[in-house]
C-alpha cells in the first residue's frame, strides 16, 4: 500500500512523495544535500516514470528507466539544448541538438557522437546530409557549402570521390 511520506535519506537528501515497501514508488520529489532537485515518478528508489531533474547548472526532462534519462530534453547552462533519445545520460538514438552558434544536428547518435544517418545545419544554411561516423562526415553524404555541392563518398571527413 502506497502512502505520502516524508524521509530523510543519509547522505542522500530528503524525498517527499509516495512510499511502497519501503521504497520510493510513484510521484515524489527529492532534494538532495548538493541542491540537485528530481521531481517525478519513481519504482523501487529509482527515477522512472515521467520527471525532471535539475543541478546547478542543466535540466534534464522527460521519461527515465531504472535512474536513467531514456528520452526528452536536456538544457544545458551553455544554451545548447538536446531532444530526443538518450543511454546514461547522454544523445544517444535518434534526436536533434542544438547549438548556441545557431547550428543545429538532426540524426543518429552513438554515444554522444554523430553517427549513422544525420544533417548538419550550420547557421548561415550550408549543410551536410549523409552519413556520420564518430562526429565526421563518413560514408555517403551530401555537402552544401557557400552554394557549392560535393555529393558522394567521405572518409573521416575527407571528400574522397563522387
């Protein structure tokens, strides 16, 4: 049976929300001794469920499994923000970042690295379309700079051939 509590975790912080057995289990918030703040829905004392958390400094929102941000949005102090798919916190799957300089990436993410299939957008409107390997243009792609069009095969950012 779920009942509203408040507790105090050691060396944690204070949780203020559901309970059940004992654990942390469905809509809570938590304010941890360093000021970080995640408030949302929790199973079995881990973030799951719809939620934010927020430190000092970036803001992290959307659907988490098991502690960890599996898609949303990220805002970071930089001005940079992030959509879409995320692994332990980071772009990964498919989703869009955008930058503080205006440019934008929409595609594939491995890791927090451009990988597999993606446009570059930069802020003036040049492009690449293509395909990415660990942040460099890589495979077939596309490359739309100053009006200018280089269309066929990349290695390691390098044109190579039509």
């Amino acid at each position: 049976m779920k009942e509203t509590k408040t507790i105090k975790i050691p060396k944690e912080g204070t949780y203020k929300g559901e309970i059940e057995n004992d654990k942390r289990h469905g809509k809570g918030e938590m304010y941890f001794d360093n000021g970080n703040i995640y408030s949302g829905e929790w199973k079995d004392d881990e973030f799951n469920g719809n939620g934010i958390y927020k430190n000092q400094t970036d803001s992290y929102e959307g659907i988490w499994s098991k502690g960890q941000l599996m898609k949303g949005e990220m805002i970071f102090c930089s001005g940079e923000r992030y959509e879409g798919d995320c692994w332990c916190g980071v772009p990964h799957g498919i989703g869009t970042y955008y930058f503080r300089n205006g440019d934008k990436y929409a595609g594939n993410w491995y890791n927090y690295a451009k990988e597999g299939y993606g446009t570059f957008t930069w802020s003036n409107g040049d492009y690449y379309e293509g395909e990415w390997l660990d942040n460099e243009f890589h495979g077939k792609g596309l490359l739309v700079k100053k009006g200018i069009q280089k269309k066929g095969n990349w290695e390691r950012g390098k044109f190579i051939k039509v």
